[in-house]
C-alpha cells in the first residue's frame, strides 16, 4: 500500500495547525498590546490607517511578495510556488478570525497583557 497520500494527508494538517497558531498569536499579540512580529507590523499598521482589516492587508501584501518573487526569478519562478497564494489567502482569513475571536478579551494591566499572549 502507498503511504504518500497519508504523508501528504499529515504535512498539510500540520501546516493548517501552524497557520492557525500563527494567525491567532498575531491576533492575541494585537489585542494585548504587545506589539507584533516584524512581517505582522506592517499589514497591522496599514489597517490602522486603511479601511483594510490586518488580515486583507496580510493577503495584499503576500501577493505582492508573490509578485516580486516573480519578476526577480523570472524563468526561474516555477508554477508550483503558486501554491503560495492559497497560504497566503488561509493566513489572512484566519488572522481576521482570530481578532474577532479576541475582540471581547480585555487586558487591562501588563501582566494580563502577557497571559493574554501567552495564551
């Protein structure tokens, strides 16, 4: 019997278990006030100053990291690192989740902050 398809099977479940782990301490981190990891800061800040939400800003600026790596590769950007962009789309709408899952946790002093990231 082939176990390819299982293997496969377990490495894209890991991957969806660390997007979710990832988007939602983003999204922990935001909420408490802690700051965010460096490629976070910037889709953060311009849903500060955008109507974009953190998420679409993620998504937007993933495609155009997609984009760049395109043009700088060119012959060498081979189809199957499209595979990029349904990362990219799942990482963004699982970030906007994650701040509205949040959204009624209050951290009013340092150390609930840091319990809240924590989490």
């Amino acid at each position: 019997m082939n176990k390819l398809p299982v293997y496969i099977l377990k490495r894209y479940l890991l991957l969806l278990a660390g997007l979710s782990i990832m988007a939602f301490g983003v999204a922990f981190f935001i909420k408490a006030s802690l700051g965010t990891s460096p490629i976070s800061s910037v889709p953060y800040v311009a849903s500060l100053f955008t109507p974009l939400t953190v998420g679409t800003a993620t998504i937007t600026m993933h495609c155009v990291f997609i984009l760049l790596q395109m043009l700088i590769l060119r012959k060498n950007y081979h189809p199957i690192q499209l595979m990029q962009l349904p990362v990219a789309f799942f990482f963004g709408y699982l970030t906007d989740f994650g701040v509205w899952a949040v959204q009624g946790i209050t951290c009013n002093t340092y150390w609930q902050q840091c319990a809240d990231a924590a989490v």
